[in-house]
C-alpha cells in the first residue's frame, strides 16, 4: 500500500515556518488537552496530577502545567545538563495558557456519548499536534528533555523511564484527588497511535529522525 505523502516538506522550511508550525502544534495541543479534560471521563496522567493540584491550591490547571514544566526543566538543565532549544519554553509557556484561555470556550457535554466524542477527538487532536511542534524541531518538552537526560546519564531505556515517570505522576494525581478515569485508560491506549498517526503525517516515521522527541502526554 502506498504511504500517504507528509502534509508539509519539513526540510524545505524556513525559520519563519518552523517557528508558525511549532505555534500551530502548541496551540492545537493545549486545544487536545482542554477538550478532553472538558469532556469529564478522565485525562492524561499528567493532567490527572495537574487538576490534582488546584483542588488544593488557589491556581489553575495551566499555571500547574507552567509550574511544573519550569520545575522539569531546571532540573534537566543544571543536574543533567540536557541542552533545550525555544522550543522547549514555548512548550511550557503556550500550552498551560491555552487551556486556562479556552476553559470556559470549548464545552462541558452531560450525555456520555458525546463526553466520549469530545474525548477521542482530543485524542486524535493531540496526535496531530504532536507531529506539527516536533516536526518544527525547535527543541523537545519539559517531560521529553527529562526522560533524554536520564537515558543519557544513567542508559535507563526510555519506555521504562516513561512508564516509571507516568505511574508516579498518576499515582500522585490520584491522591491529590485528580480526574483519573476509564478516559485515562483509554488515552493510554490510544495515545501512542494517535501520535503514531500525526507524526508520519509530517513526514516523521520511525525511519526518519524526531527532531523535538515525542509527545507530552499530557
């Protein structure tokens, strides 16, 4: 079967592009996490951690995800030297004010059915986004750059590293009393493939190099 063609040449953008595709792909992002935390069935586990806060802090879910992206990154960059690019602070930065901004925009559905269709929707959203802000490798997130740099300090393999770090988060987000739901477990099943999806979109298959790293899954 034919592979479908990357919707963007990523090699022939300018810098001015890159820059457009990475605010594309944050906005979208937040946009994904918004609609699926809207949506009432459960969130990603960092999202479950996120919510978790506010319940106890006079904050919101964005200045949570702002907060502990700067967290992250501090510690990547002065214990494990990992380097980040723009990229990586605009990650922080537009993603947890997007969804602060469309809190009250994107909807709250009551019918489980269409809870559920806004869910997936975030889902598949986030795929897309994932694919538009690596593709325009510009640096990798705050939760990528840490599990880069501990692979690279201590040689722990990657999908351990996340597994580990994801459990923990949720765990944590749990006993805050965060939104954890069959919806967390669905984004665990399916976010890999919706990532899958929106990064061969942009041209970026396992046989071609990720510039940014993956996916927050968050």
């Amino acid at each position: 079967m034919t592979r479908a063609a990357p919707l963007i040449h990523l090699t022939r953008l300018p810098r001015a592009g890159q820059y457009a595709l990475l605010l594309a792909g944050l906005f979208m992002y937040g946009l994904s996490l918004r609609l699926m935390l809207n949506a009432g069935v459960g969130v990603s586990p960092w999202d479950v951690f996120h919510v978790g806060v506010t319940r106890h802090l006079p904050v919101t879910v964005g200045m949570v995800s702002i907060g502990s992206g700067l967290l992250l990154l501090g510690y990547t960059a002065l214990v494990l030297r990992e380097k980040f690019g723009p990229g990586t602070l605009l990650n922080i930065l537009l993603i947890g004010v997007v969804m602060d901004l469309l809190a009250t925009v994107v909807p709250h559905p009551v019918q489980p059915a269409v809870q559920w269709v806004q869910f997936l929707l975030g889902v598949l959203l986030l795929g897309l986004a994932t694919g538009a802000y690596v593709g325009a490798g510009l640096g990798a997130g705050p939760r990528d750059s840490l599990m880069l740099g501990l692979h690279r300090v201590y040689g722990w393999p990657v999908p351990r590293i996340r597994t580990v770090v994801e459990v923990v988060v949720l765990l944590a987000g749990v006993l805050l009393g965060g939104p954890a739901g069959w919806g967390t477990l669905a984004f665990a099943l399916l976010v890999g493939h919706s990532v899958s999806v929106g990064l061969r979109l942009f041209g970026l298959g396992p046989e071609k190099p990720q510039r940014g790293l993956g996916a927050r899954p968050s």
